[in-house]
C-alpha cells in the first residue's frame, strides 16, 4: 500500500474543495443564464424584443415614428402581460443571431414559419399569410404572371425565406432570371425597381399588397402568388427559460384571433382578413 505524507494529503484536500468550488460556480452561472425570461421582464415591467423597421407594413418609420401592424399586436402583448415592450431596429441578417446571443427576449420579426427554423427557434401561433408573390412596376405589360421573371433582373432581401423561395422558383424557369440582387432590406429592392435597376421583387403577398396600395401608381402585384403556402409568426428560442413566455405569448395571440382584435388588424393593415391556424406544427418549406 502507498503512504501519503500529512502535506500530501492537505494538498489532495485543498485540490478536491477547488474543485468543488469550481463546479458549485459553473453550476450557479447556469442557472443565472436560465432565468425565466418572462419572470425577469415582468421583474424588470419590461419586455425587450428585436426587429427590423423596414418591413411594411408590420414595422416601419412613419413621420420619425415606430408604426405598423407589430407595434399593435405587442401593445396588446404587453398589456395583457403588464409589462413595457420596448423595439430594438437592426438589419434583418442580425436579428436571428441578436437573438441567439440573449440581446432581446424574442424577435418580433415577424419571420416566415420554415422547416429549417423551426428546427433551430420556437415560433408563435401565425398571425398572417406569408405566401410570396411578385411586385412589379405600374404597367409592366412584359410580367403577367409569375414565370415571366425568366432572363430578367430580380431582387428580394437577404437572409430570408422569400429569397430562398424565389431562388427555388427561379430553378423551374427556362431561362433562369438573368440576375437575383440580394438587398440588406426590402425597401431598398422597392427603391430598385421603382428606379428600373430590377424589374420585380419577391416578397410576401401582405408586404407587397400592402405598397402597392399605398403607391397605386407606382407598384403593381402580380397574382397568383407563386410561393408555397406559409404563415409568419414572431419567434424565440428553443431554451427552456423561453418556454412560459412563448407559451404566454401563443395565448394571447389565440385569444386575439378568437376575439376579433387579429382580424381587426389584419383588415386595417392588409386591407383583408386571414385564415391561420393556431399553430404550424409542419411547415410546407
């Protein structure tokens, strides 16, 4: 048998309580980083969440002000929850990564419902139609439907599913568009077009019905639609610490929709109402 000299067995000690102590602290920092989200906001009276203020017409500048039909629907969320809801406007390519890094308690996009993001974040029940379709210019006879983009110059927005949508679409056309120009946000596309520098622009149905009735002489969609069938939703993590704010938030919405408050916005800022379901459970892309 090895003997241990008193010193040697004071050093294993003193080795052993560090290391426990080193444990107790990884352990505590991770509760710290898993504290409710929604606990804390209520704690704080303040919910934080992040966007992107050039996607009309749920979020966009009007006059130097916040408007559109986010800033409504997170009015009645905070009120139902009692707390402030503050906006944080980045580019569209930072929001998902904003999120990940617990800059904000939840994006508040909102962001087409996709299998792949659905694999990575936690959607809300859908509060509109996010279906892709094409805006062209005011009397561009040369596109009437969808599949006239063939050898033509589009654009749609970076890090989107309507980008990957039309790139998918673009594959079925003989010839392809001639070019597909990717832009930081949405509105710098419309600018592009509005200026001939593309010839149409991808994006969801409610953004582009939405432009094109406020600048009738300007912009004109193109029906049908030729996107496959998809819902936004507002979107937060995975973690667990996320799940009784999602949950709350899911209620809300369901609550909204069943009492008329939804289809009231839906009607003021689409200038229609939308069928949704309380949840996608499998999205079609």
């Amino acid at each position: 048998m090895i003997q241990l000299s008193r010193r040697s067995s004071a050093v294993i000690r003193a080795a052993r309580f560090a290391a426990l102590g080193v444990v107790a602290s990884m352990a505590f920092a991770g509760l710290a980083r898993a504290e409710d989200v929604l606990a804390k906001a209520k704690a704080k009276g303040e919910l934080t969440v992040g966007t992107e203020l050039q996607f009309a017409p749920f979020d966009f500048v009007e006059d130097g002000k916040q408007a559109g039909m986010n800033k409504e629907i997170f009015a009645e969320i905070g009120k139902e929850l009692g707390v402030k809801v503050t906006f944080l406007d980045l580019p569209w390519p930072s929001v998902l990564p904003g999120l990940e890094a617990g800059k904000f308690d939840m994006v508040a996009g909102p962001a087409t419902i996709t299998k792949a993001r659905m694999e990575r974040y936690r959607f809300s029940s859908p509060i509109a139609n996010a279906t892709v379709a094409i805006l062209k210019k005011k009397g561009d006879t040369s596109i009437t439907k969808p599949e006239d983009i063939a050898g033509k110059k589009v654009g749609s927005a970076k890090a989107t599913a309507q980008l990957a949508q039309l790139q998918d679409f673009a594959k079925t056309l003989n010839p392809p568009p001639s070019a597909i120009q990717e832009y930081v946000d949405f509105s710098q596309s419309y600018a592009d077009l509005g200026a001939g520098r593309i010839v149409a622009v991808a994006n969801s149905l409610p953004n582009i019905a939405y432009l094109a009735k406020t600048k009738p002489d300007v912009f004109e969609v193109v029906q049908p639609p030729f996107g496959k069938p998809v819902y936004f939703g507002f979107i937060g993590t995975k973690a667990e610490d996320s799940k009784s704010l999602m949950d709350a938030v899911d209620a809300i919405i369901i609550k909204m929709k069943h009492d008329g408050r939804l289809a009231a916005l839906q009607k003021k800022w689409f200038g229609t109402e939308m069928e949704t379901p309380d949840q996608v459970t499998e999205a079609s892309f």
